[in-house]
C-alpha cells in the first residue's frame, strides 16, 4: 500500500443535494482529481452504490463525462453516485494522463481506487456490496486490472474499446462471483477485436477467462440487437454466458463493423443502436458481491460416483478439443451430457 499523506476536503459535509463538483486529494506525494457527482436524491440514510467511470488514455475525466460517458442522468433516476477519477500524466510516456504507466514505474492506480473507495465510505453511506468499474480504451483496460487485483472491492465491472494486455490475468485473486460485461467493435483498430500483434488477448480470450472464472455455461446466449439505426454502418449482437456462481454473468456486446468508440447519442459517429451508458448501468447494477441480486439459486456439488458415464472429450476455455495438460483450466464433457471443470496440478 502506498503512503497517504493527507486529503484536501472540498466538499459540503453534512447536508447534500443534487451536485456535480471537482475534488482534489493529496495521495502519495501526488494531488490527485476527481469529479463526484451525487443525485439529489441522496440520502445519508440509505445505503447507495457508487459507479467509477475511468477515461481513455491521453484523455480528462471532465471530457469523458461531457463528451461520452455522462452518467448524470441515469444517476438521477437510479440513484447512485458516480465518480470520474484523473489519471496522472506518464512521464514515460510524454506526459500523456494514462492509468497504466509504462515502464520503469512503480506507479499504481489500482491502490489510489482504493484509498478512494475508503474514503468515500466515510463521507457518504456507500453499499460498499455494489461498487462498479467502468471505462473507456485504457480506461476499460483499468477496470480489469481492478476486477483481478482489487476483487475484494469491485464488485462488476464494464469495459468499453478496452482490451487486455497478455499476462493481465495472470494475478488476478478473484474472492467473489465478478459479472463482466464488454463493448467493444469488431473494426477497433486501437484495441483490436482479434489483436495479430501479440499484444493483447483476443475478446474471445478474454470472454473465456471470465466465464469460466465464474463457471458459467460454456455456450452463450446469442441475442441480435434491433438495428435502430441504419445509417450508423454497424450492428450489435449481445453474447451471454449464464448460470454462473451465484447466477452471474458475463456478457459481450459486439458491435458489427464498429470501431474504437464509446457508442452514444453524444458520439454521432459511433453505433447508435445501443447507449454505453445505459447498457453499463443496466448490467452491473443487477449485481453485489454474492452475484445476481435476488439470485435463488442453489449451489452443490457434482456427485461424481456413476460408473456409467464416458467421456466424450476435452475441450479448452476457447472450446477447442485437446489432450489433457497439467496447469490448464479444461472441461470434460461427458455422453450423458454433464461437463466437469478440472485443472490437473499433479
């Protein structure tokens, strides 16, 4: 954990109304930026979720909010408070604002999200159960590294035009059922749909990784959005796995001929059959830390002692047949119709 200094409060303390303000707060040597805003209907006596909403690489979290992702609105309606924090300018990087700062470094935002989180629930009444991530490009690309590293406290996550560099995985902790949902355009050439480059994981790797992080069904639900706008050059089809751990899910909205955008009315240039902003809060929002709020289901233990079963054959995450491995996460399908997860370590 990185050294706190002390914090700079800039805000009414007590009586709270609707109010969209730019705080400032002194973390590790550093005086770092946010914009809050908090709905009027906010009441310190119920317990409310709170939104991050993290800008692209190079960018400003006021022209996110402004030019893109303005949440404002839903939060309104909803009723939750969202936060659009700043990154720091990467030396290494001529001075551009990114939440990944190339190497050498030994920054990093994923503690100043936290010390943020902290202190939040401390001026506010925060449902510390439903705090989501959602970001843009390197923003997007943040919010995975918060669902691995900061699992604890990041209950779903949304990425938009965000991929995820080879090896971001590799330490993730993960302690609860982490619904994931992604948009992202089949012709992003910033953060491709199928990168050739070996820089990040397809977004079938990644739709992978996490469907099977929270054992979902292995086949996705396949929906085509309705094409509202046809003058926009793009459609959407929404992919879901389902039936994960405590019915989470995880879901990618994959846009047709779509480009590295975040689609709103805001970006006419962009998709216009579904808006980011809408569809990120209407799919986090339906989970806490135990999954799928309301979720009535029943966890147990497959019995594995029938004799009578035989196994068909062995598929990896990306359902691609193959022999079994030491270390690999593999499924077994059987003729009865049962699949069992298995991960050999011996």
């Amino acid at each position: 954990m990185k050294n706190i200094i002390f914090i700079l409060f800039l805000f009414p303390y007590l009586v709270f109304s609707q109010q969209l303000t730019t705080e400032n707060i002194l973390y590790d040597g550093n005086n770092r930026e946010y914009i809050i805003y908090v709905p009027q209907t906010y009441s310190s006596n119920i317990s409310t979720p709170i939104l991050f909403a993290f800008h692209g690489g190079s960018g400003y979290a006021n022209d996110f909010m402004n030019y893109e992702a303005d949440f404002r609105t839903i939060s309104d309606t909803a009723g939750f408070i969202v936060v659009y924090p700043q990154a720091l300018e990467d030396p290494n990087d001529g001075n551009s604002t990114n939440w990944l700062h190339k190497e050498p470094t030994d920054h990093k935002d994923i503690f100043f999200i936290e010390f943020l989180i902290d202190t939040f629930s401390t001026q506010y009444n925060i449902d510390l159960s439903r705090v989501y991530a959602c970001g843009y490009s390197l923003g997007g690309m943040f919010s995975y590294e918060l669902a691995c590293q900061l699992n604890e406290k990041i209950t779903a996550i949304a990425p938009v035009a965000g991929a995820a560099f080879y090896g971001a995985f590799s330490n993730c902790n993960i302690l609860h059922p982490t619904a994931v949902m992604s948009i992202v355009g089949t012709d992003d050439v910033t953060h491709p749909y199928n990168d050739i480059n070996g820089w990040y994981f397809s977004i079938a790797e990644i739709d992978s990784f996490w469907a099977f992080t929270n054992n979902t069904d292995i086949t996705p639900i396949f929906t085509q959005i309705p094409d509202i706008d046809t003058n926009d050059g793009s459609t959407v089809e929404r992919y879901s796995w389902i039936n994960g751990d405590g019915c989470v899910q995880v879901e990618e909205l994959k846009i047709i001929n779509g480009g590295h955008d975040w689609p709103s009315s805001l970006s006419s240039w962009s998709n216009q059959d579904i808006d980011a902003n809408v569809e990120v809060w209407n799919f986090v929002s339906k989970f806490d830390m135990n999954g799928l709020i309301g979720c009535n289901s029943t966890n147990y233990i497959y019995d594995n002692v029938s004799k009578s079963k035989n196994l068909v054959r062995i598929v990896n995450i990306l359902g691609i047949e193959t022999k079994e491995a030491k270390y690999k996460p593999l499924f077994h399908i059987y003729d009865d119709g049962t699949v069992e997860k298995k991960i050999i370590v011996e």
